[in-house]
C-alpha cells in the first residue's frame, strides 16, 4: 500500500491537492480535520470537545486523532494507498503512526511538504473563510495563531520524516496545475 503524507501549514492547499492526487493515483483521501469537523457538525461528545480546540486555533489531542486514523485504516485495509492530508500533526503523533502502520505490515512512503509563505497563506485562508462561512478561516488572530502553532509544534514533523529520508518540499506557488504536477512527479518516482 501507499502511503504518502501531504504536509504543510494552514491554507496551503493540502485539501485541493489530495482530492485531484486521489483522482490521478486512485488513492484514498483522510483529511483529520474533515473528519473533526464532521464531528463537530453532528455535535457529537467528541465534536463539542474539539470545537473548544479549533475555536482557540489549537490542535486536537493526539490520542483522540491517533484513533480515528486507526478507525480508519481499519475499515479502508482493501485500498491501493491513503493521503494522508494533514496528518501526522506531531512527532508523537508520527511516532504512533509508525507503530500502527508496523502492525499492519505497512509505512509511510514518503512526506511531501507543500511549502507557502505565510502571508500568502494568511490571504488565502482569510478568502476561504469568507466563501465557506468557517468562524475559524474569518478572523486573522486566530489564523495567525494558527500558523504559529503549526510553527512551533507541527513543523518539527518534517525533521522526523526527514531523518527516515521520506521527506520532500515542493514549491507551492502558482496555479492548482502547477502544484498538482509538481507533487505528481514526486508520487510518480515510487510507482
């Protein structure tokens, strides 16, 4: 199975680009925070915990999204390969995934890091925010609170991958073409 992690901060574009990677490659496509926000629509006892998370810019708790990720690959074990899009967020978190991916035979092909700057990435989710209605994409202080938690505590993921020699950056300015081929060429090189 294939397994690639799409990464990068907020806004970059990890869900455009996972659901035309999905098409192209016939994988399949988790987003952990489609699923949480999934949760928080239904006002499930976990959607209700994790709105107080997202309302502050924070990230979910690693237990609660480490399991919806093993549910997952539980129910999906006949696919040819998963995006995995924004996820692993931590480096306990990519420490479990290994360990989980190890009992079922697997692992982590490669990390392909979407790489944006920040202030373009603040523009784009502050435009998402206002097509989508999101409370969390309207205002600039929590999506720079955001961009600064990805910062600090997310980024790291990239030194963890790395070290394994799973990691790739790819430029992710310009057209949804243009960052799609661009991240194609890269899952390309391991079929």
């Amino acid at each position: 199975m294939l397994n690639i992690v799409l990464f990068g901060a907020p806004g970059c574009g990890k869900g455009t680009q996972s659901e035309l990677l999905e098409k192209r490659f016939s994988l399949s496509h988790i987003s952990t925070g489609e699923i949480i926000r999934s949760q928080i629509k239904a006002q499930t006892p976990l959607g209700v915990q994790m709105q107080e998370y997202i309302s502050r810019g924070e990230l979910a708790p690693d237990s609660i999204v480490i399991g919806m990720v093993e549910n997952y690959l539980a129910e999906h074990q006949d696919i040819k390969g998963t995006i995995f899009d924004g996820f692993p967020r931590t480096t306990a978190q990519a420490e479990a995934f290994d360990v989980l991916l190890e009992k079922m035979n697997d692992s982590v092909d490669l990390m392909i890091y979407m790489d944006v700057p920040e202030e373009e990435l603040v523009k784009r989710i502050l435009l998402r925010g206002k097509e989508s209605g999101r409370a969390d994409d309207a205002s600039e202080e929590v999506i720079r609170n955001r961009i600064e938690i990805y910062n600090s505590q997310t980024a790291v993921v990239a030194d963890y991958y790395c070290a394994q020699g799973k990691y790739v950056a790819v430029p992710s300015l310009g057209t949804i073409e243009e960052v799609f081929e661009r991240i194609s060429a890269q899952i390309e090189k391991l079929l």
